[in-house]
C-alpha cells in the first residue's frame, strides 16, 4: 500500500486539488443531511483507514500529514466523509474510490492542503537576478 501511495498520490494530487478545494470551509454553514445512510457511514470506515495509513506512512510528506491532522481535530470524519463523497459526485469518471492514492488526494484537498507549485506541474516562479 505504500508504493501505491507513493506512485499515484504525487501526480493525482494535482487533479483532486482542482476539483475538490477546501469543501468543509463552504461547508460549514451549509445545513447537515439529517440522516447518516450505510454508504456515508462504510465510507467513513474507509476514509478513518486511509487517514491512520497515511499518518503512519514514511511515502507521504509531513506536509500532508499536519494537514490532516488539522483536519481532523478541528472536523468530524462524518463531515470529511460527506465533503469527500460531494466532491467525487462531482467528477466520478477522474475519482476511482479503490485508489487509495486518489483518495489521499481528495481528503488532502478537503483538508485545504495546498502543494507547492512544482507539484502541480506548474513552473516556479523565476527568481530575481
């Protein structure tokens, strides 16, 4: 699991940055649904599991890993699950849910991590001379 973190959570990261930014912030004053389903609660399941194997692995960055940890203590996993399942809704044909790379992405997203512009494939900025 760590090599398939490793391989597709840098080059997937920028797609899911794209297309889940930080949800819970807009989230937040949105009403709650009133009624948790099996899905939204195995989802859960999932996603507690990603969040531990990504904390406790060496292949993610220590960026990441403070990002989520933010995330979490300041959020529940029912909210991160929900704002995780609006955002794959939203663009179900580029989020494949048995990735766990992908995944990873998506909850970093949620979460409001921002990769350095390198890691986007974008150029940094030249510096002055």
């Amino acid at each position: 699991m760590t090599q398939r973190l490793n391989k597709t959570f840098v080059p997937l990261f920028a797609i899911a940055a794209c297309a889940a930014m930080p949800v819970l912030a807009q989230d937040a004053a949105a009403p709650a649904p009133s009624a948790d389903t099996q899905e939204t609660r195995q989802h859960a399941v999932e996603n507690m599991s990603l969040l531990m194997t990504a904390l406790n692995s060496e292949a993610v960055d220590q960026d990441v890993k403070n990002a989520l940890m933010s995330c979490i203590y300041g959020n529940s996993m029912r909210d991160i699950t929900i704002a995780m399942d609006k955002a794959i809704a939203a663009n179900p044909e580029r989020f494949d849910r048995t990735d766990s790379g992908v995944m990873l992405g998506v909850m970093a997203s949620i979460c409001g991590y921002q990769p350095p512009a390198a890691q986007q494939g974008q150029e940094a900025p030249a510096q002055p001379r």
